[in-house]
C-alpha cells in the first residue's frame, strides 16, 4: 500500500467514529490505518476491535502506555507498512478524495531523492481553508522557506516519505510528554524539501480538550523540548527578525526549567534574555502558575 493513515489518540473514543466514517468513504482505498493509542481509559480498544473486522482497508490498532503524540509518532514510524506516513489527528476527518489526490500529486515527484512528501491544505468543516484563501501555484521548497520566506499562512496537511520520519524521530525527553513538531520540521528542512499543491485533502476543527487549546501551559511544562525549537530556530536560514523573535521565545521557556539549565543558544541572543523573561512573567500570571 502507499499510504499509512497514522492516528495518535488519547481518550477520544467519543468522536473518533466521525474519523472513521471519513476513511470508509475514501474513493481510493491504498491506504492502512494504524493507530497507537496513547494510554486511553475509555472505550477506544472495543470501537477498533469492532472495525477491524468490519472494514474494506486495513487498521492496526496498537496501545502503549501514556507517553505524549511525540512518542506515539515515533514509535508508529517504526511500524508503518505504507511509503507515505500521513498522520491525521483522531479528532480531524478527510475529504472523500483526499487519498486519491495524494497519490496523484505524489507520483509526480516520486522520484525525486530530495523529496520528503507532499503537502496539501487543511480546511474547516464549513470548507474555509486554514489560514485563509491565500493561493498558490504548485511548487517545491523546504518548509521553513514556505513559512518564513513565503509567507504563507495557516497550518498544512503534511504527508510524509516513511523513510524520512525515521530518519528524524522526535527528541524523546525523559518527563515530558511533549515536544513540538516544528522540531522535527526543522531538522528536516535542512535537507529535504516538500512538494506543495493547492487541493484540500484534510477537515479540521480545534477542540477545547485538543493541544491547540493549551499550547502555552504545555510549553511550560516541557522546557527541555520547547527550547531545543527555538534554540534550533535561531541557526536556521530564516531573517534576523524572526531569529530574534525565536530568541525571546527561547528565553520565555527557558525560565520554565526546575533545574539550573545552562543555556543552549548563541551570545548573540542574550540580548533578547529581559523581554523572554517578561513574557515568562505573563505566562504564569495568565497560567495561574
């Protein structure tokens, strides 16, 4: 098959039918879908023992004890049968030709040994793309360049070469259940690039339970994960601008750590050590922390 449907989940045995429902409807069935639960107490395991026996694609059903997406990632990676990794958030759904439309624009890079997927766009259920209707041609760049050079706006659905996403596995820090994924986007972009298309191949809402929500308390949480982003940042090809603003964030996260923690980050950016700091200050008077 080519692509493997990877689904981290935790406790979402309540809206993972409508995820389901989206994969039954798919036009183009070359596809698995593997899904690692990360320690659910629900009734997730009694829904995937119902449909593995019942559906037309198979599903492969893992359960690991609670470790965070990252970890789930990671140890899916390993196991995935597809070329393609595509993780897809149990909360999200796909349109019914989004399987078809990754293996049509993906054979037209196959190819290419500097390819690390392809990527197409997220929308809202109402079919509003995310980050607003900003056009674009087809073309081929790494993803910070697609971020910080172009421009261009709101979260992508990325699919992956499998090979690549072993070849950079996430930082797997011991007491934290988690770490950005623009670690491993960053790593990556520093040899490979994506092939981007203009289809939406992906449906997104986000949840008041989903990590969106609580992005900054979980940040906080994990200091050692989020400086290692930014830290990274700042030695990539992006401006001075946005280095600088990494910087400050580094800076504000840095502060979360309980142990004295030498700092990871060029001399340069000491000079942006007071504003990361007062941000810190916010954070936790906005966190009642």
């Amino acid at each position: 098959m080519l692509v493997t449907i990877f689904t981290p989940t935790y406790n979402r045995a309540y809206i993972l039918p409508d995820l389901y429902k989206s994969l039954c409807k798919q036009t183009c069935k070359d596809f698995e879908w593997l899904v690692v639960d990360d320690g659910s107490t629900d009734d997730t395991k009694s829904l995937f023992s119902k449909w593995e026996n019942e559906s037309d694609f198979p599903i492969h059903y893992v359960f690991v004890p609670n470790g965070g997406k990252h970890r789930a990632i990671n140890y899916g990676a390993k196991i995935a049968e597809g070329e393609l990794f595509f993780i897809v958030d149990s909360d999200d759904q796909l349109p019914k030709d989004s399987i078809f439309i990754i293996c049509k624009e993906y054979n037209k890079v196959r190819g290419r040994e500097d390819i690390c997927g392809v990527c197409g766009l997220k929308a809202y259920f109402s079919g509003e793309k995310v980050g607003g209707e900003q056009r674009f041609d087809p073309f081929i760049c790494n993803s910070l360049d697609f971020r910080y050079k172009y421009h261009i706006r709101g979260d992508m659905a990325e699919v992956f070469r499998t090979k690549v996403i072993r070849e950079f596995p996430f930082p797997e820090i011991p007491d934290e259940k988690f770490c950005p994924e623009a670690v491993i986007f960053q790593r990556i972009a520093s040899e490979y690039k994506f092939y981007y298309f203009y289809r939406k191949i992906y449906l997104c809402d986000y949840l008041l339970d989903g990590l969106t929500a609580k992005i900054t308390r979980i940040r906080m949480q994990c200091p050692v994960a989020s400086t290692i982003c930014y830290s990274e940042l700042t030695k990539s090809n992006i401006s001075v601008s946005q280095k600088f603003r990494a910087s400050v964030n580094y800076w504000r996260f840095w502060f979360c750590h309980t142990t004295n923690q030498k700092a990871n980050i060029g001399v340069l950016w000491f000079i942006s050590f007071p504003l990361g700091l007062v941000m810190h200050i916010n954070d936790k008077r906005k966190q009642k922390i």
